[in-house]
C-alpha cells in the first residue's frame, strides 16, 4: 500500500504554528522592506547631494545607514534565517514545494543579498573616505541589488498564492510558475509600501538632527516620499485586489473581519497625516513620534494585511496543490506530482501515515480519543487550535449539546468531498470521523459532560 510520508506536526499550544510564523514574518517583513526602500533612496540622494552641491545630506545617509545597519541588518538577518525554521517545521512541504520549483531563484536572492550587506558596510563606512563619485556608484549598486533582492522574492511569494500562470500545472517551468498578474500587482504595493517605511523610518534618524535647516531639508523629503508612495500604495493594493481568483475574494468578503477595510483606511489616512504635518512643521518630526508611527503601521496595517494574505491563500499553502495541512490535493503533471486523495480514501489516514504509533492504526474503544487527536493534530492543527487560545479554536465550533454521531456526520459532510471552499478536503472513513469527533467533544467542557450523559443513559439502557 502507498503510505504518505507527512511528517510529524509541530504542534504549539498557546497560539498555534501558523501564528509563530506570522510574527517572525512579519517583523521581517518591516525590517527588509525599510531596508530595501531606504537603499533606493540613498541612490537618488546621494545623486541629488553630489549633483546640487550639498554634502551635509550625506550625513543622512550615513546615519540612517548606520541605523539600519544596527536594526534591519541584525534583525532581518535573524528573522530571514527564523522563517525558513519556523516554516520548515510548520509546513515541510509547502517549504520542499518552493524549493523544488525555485532553487535557483533563491540562490540568485541570496548572490544579491551578499552584495546587499557588503554594500550597507561600504555605503556607511567610505561615505567621506571615498570620491564622491565613487560613492554614488555604491550607493546606486546597493539600490539595484536591494531592489533585486525583492524583485525575486516577490515572485516566490505570489507563486504561493497562485502559480503565475494556468498551464504551469501541465507543463511546470519557472517562469510559468514565477510571473503572473498576482506577481506584478504584489511588487507594486510592496515597493510603495517599502517607500512608505523608509519615509517613516527615516524620521527616527532624522528626528535627531539639531541643525534645523538640515532637518527641514530631510524632513520635506521624507514627507514628499511618504506622501506619494502611501497614495501610490492604496492604489496598487485596490489593483491588487482586482488580481484574485473568484475564490480568494469570497473568502475575503466572508471571512476577514467587518471592521478591516475601515481599519485599513484608518492607517493610511493617519499616516498621510503624519506626512503632511511633519511637510508643514518640520519640527513636528521627532524620533519617538517616528517610532510611534512605525509600530502602529506594523500594528494595524502590516499585521492585518499578512494575516489577510494568509487567509485567502486557503485551503493552499503553496502553489494551489499543498494543502495547510500538508496533504497534496491536486495532480501537478507538470511537476510530477499526485494527489494524496486516492490513497487516503482508500485506506484511511491512520494506515496510511507514516508516523502513525502502531496502537493507534486501528481505532477501538480504548483508543478512540487518542487516535481523534492524532487526527486533528494531522489535519487541522494547522488551521485550528486545539486548546482554547490561538487561531480559531476547535472547540469554540461545537459548544454544548451535540452528540458524536452528530459530529462525525458533520465532519464527513464537510470534509470528505471538499465541498468547503477555505478548507481542504479530509476524507475521513466512517471510523476515523467518529474517532476525531469523539476528540473534539473532549475539547469542549459542556460537551463532555453531555457525551458523559449520553454514555450513562447508554449504560442504564
Ligand atoms: C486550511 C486550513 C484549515 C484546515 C486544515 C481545517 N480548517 Fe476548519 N476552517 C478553516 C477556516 C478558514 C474556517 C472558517 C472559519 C472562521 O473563519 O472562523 C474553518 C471553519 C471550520 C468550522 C466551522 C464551520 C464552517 O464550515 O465554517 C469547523 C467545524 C471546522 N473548520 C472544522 C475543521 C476540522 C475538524 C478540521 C480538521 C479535520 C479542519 N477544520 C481543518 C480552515 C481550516
């Protein structure tokens, strides 16, 4: 028989896997997206300092270099490294998926990434030591290579999402499974996005000039960035929005929360706010007010919005045939890849899981719960927590008085035949559904008192 070598879940109590990654994301997110941002400005400003004879402006760049030399370089660098841990072991084959359609797309990121750090070195520590021409040269190869760095990036991530394009499933291919609309859509709110940071970012550098005729300079220009990449942003993300399949946008007027759109605007009209007011009064711009702004966007812009990305790439976690929970759904010919499906309804998880403890392959009254648990852990742990914290808990689904047959029948109704839309198809066998629902009921205090009921009444019958 053909087994399925998932490997064994990593399973996190308190908020769940899915959320670990999200944090380290997302803090990665703001670190290499100021960083990629800010080295494109310091292309254009060292250009415009050598060209209109200001030299002080440099002493930006050097300084905001300097910074993120400290704060984006060190941390992007931790937490570039902890996505690839934490993903590896939240979702091996959502990672091995990547890695087998883009291998050398990721060498070619990290090339330019070498370039990029040397670069960061080179731009603060010769800035005065070196001719100004010479300068600007770095300057403008640390831009380009930063800018690369996001260009291949992208392209992995929205692959993701959807392979860029239909027939990549037939005929596999890079570039098929690279370029898409989706990919384009997403480089252009990231590259504004990118812009908007490095404007805020670069606040907290600036904040700190005592000259003010040089803070007035910088902060003009860190507003005017500001100003036209948020405005340019919320333009590429309705531009975005227009690149998803039918599915992900039932998902997202379904799914996300009602107060998202208005919270998505709230941070974007603040943060035009911020801009303009530091545009008029310069003086307005003071680090900690920056570091303020920083955090909030990172809080209830950029949070919402990965966490918003995550959820309408469901049931997928990579390229629209790895499920969330690690089972392959779909055929990929192209890439010589089947289904899972057939085999499992065939035989059953239990026996077709190779890290499966041999007591637990077949269900009986003694075992019953535990073989449930190994079976929500395998295949909805990913999405649902089993304790009462994190992402949406099991057990908040099934309060009070149901019945395990009525569980069981539930599960298979929406489960075996994938009939709902964000997840994926788990088809359970009679056993195996009475096995995880029987599970669940002990997730859920009032219902283990009511399943506790039952088995009394059973017993006095
Ligand atoms: C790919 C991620 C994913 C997996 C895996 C998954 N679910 Fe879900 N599930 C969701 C999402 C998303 C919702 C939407 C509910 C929400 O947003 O609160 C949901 C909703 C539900 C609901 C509420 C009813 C409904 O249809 O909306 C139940 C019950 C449920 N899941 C049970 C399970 C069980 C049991 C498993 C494992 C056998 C499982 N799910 C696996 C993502 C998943």
């Amino acid at each position: 028989m053909d087994m399925i070598g998932l490997y064994p879940t990593w399973f996190e109590p308190g908020v769940g896997s899915g959320w670990i990654v999200g944090f380290i994301a997302t803090i990665h997110v703001l670190f290499s997206h100021t960083s990629v941002g800010a080295a494109i400005f310091f292309a254009w400003l060292a250009n415009h300092a050598h060209r209109h004879h200001k030299p002080e402006l440099l002493e930006f760049i050097r300084r905001y270099g300097l910074f993120l030399l400290v704060f984006s370089y060190v941390l992007g660098s931790i937490t570039g490294p902890g996505i690839w841990f934490s993903t590896t072991v939240a979702s091996p084959r959502g990672i091995s998926a990547l890695i087998h359609s883009f291998v050398w797309m990721w060498a070619t990121e990290w090339v330019f990434f070498v370039i990029e750090v040397v670069g960061v070195y080179m731009l603060v520590y010769l800035a005065g030591k070196v001719d100004v021409k010479t300068h600007t040269r770095i300057a403008v190869i640390f831009g380009l290579t930063s800018y690369t760095t996001m260009l291949v990036i992208v392209g992995i991530l929205s692959f993701m999402m959807w392979p860029g394009k239909a027939e990549w499933a037939e005929t596999g291919g890079v570039l098929n499974a690279f370029y898409g609309p989706n990919t384009f859509a997403q480089l252009g709110m990231r590259t504004a996005f990118m812009f908007t940071m490095t404007a805020v970012v670069g606040g907290i550098v600036a904040g700190q000039f005592k000259d003010l005729a040089l803070k007035k300079a910088i902060a003009g220009k860190l507003a005017w960035l500001g100003i036209v990449a948020t405005l340019t942003g919320a333009a590429m993300f309705q531009w975005y929005l227009s690149t998803l399949p039918e599915t992900a946008e039932v998902v997202l007027q379904n799914r996300l929360p009602a107060h998202f759109p208005m919270a998505l605007m709230t941070v974007v009209a603040g943060t035009l706010a911020y801009f303009v007011l530091t545009l008029v009064q310069p003086r307005a711009l003071v680090s900690g007010v920056a570091g303020v702004m920083t955090v909030a966007i990172l809080v209830f812009g950029l949070w919402p919005e990965e966490v918003a990305r995550e959820s309408i790439r469901k049931p997928w976690v990579a390229g629209q045939y790895v499920y969330s929970n690690q089972v392959i759904g779909r055929d990929v010919p192209g890439m010589g890849v089947k289904s899972e499906i057939p085999t499992i309804e065939a035989h059953g998880f239990l026996k077709t899981l190779v890290f499966v403890p041999e007591a637990l392959r077949a269900i009986d009254d003694g075992n019953r719960v535990e073989a449930g648990r190994l079976l929500a852990l395998n295949t909805c742990s990913n999405c649902h927590s089993l304790s009462s914290t994190g992402i949406r808990p099991l057990r908040h689904y099934f309060p009070g008085s149901h019945t395990e047959a009525d569980v069981a029948e539930y599960l298979q109704a929406a489960l075996s035949g994938g009939n709902t839309l964000y997840m994926p198809q788990i088809p359970f066998n009679d056993e195996e559904a009475r096995a995880l629902a029987s599970f669940i009921l002990t997730l859920s205090p009032a219902a283990a008192v009511n399943t506790a009921q039952a088995a009394t009444t059973v017993a006095k019958e």
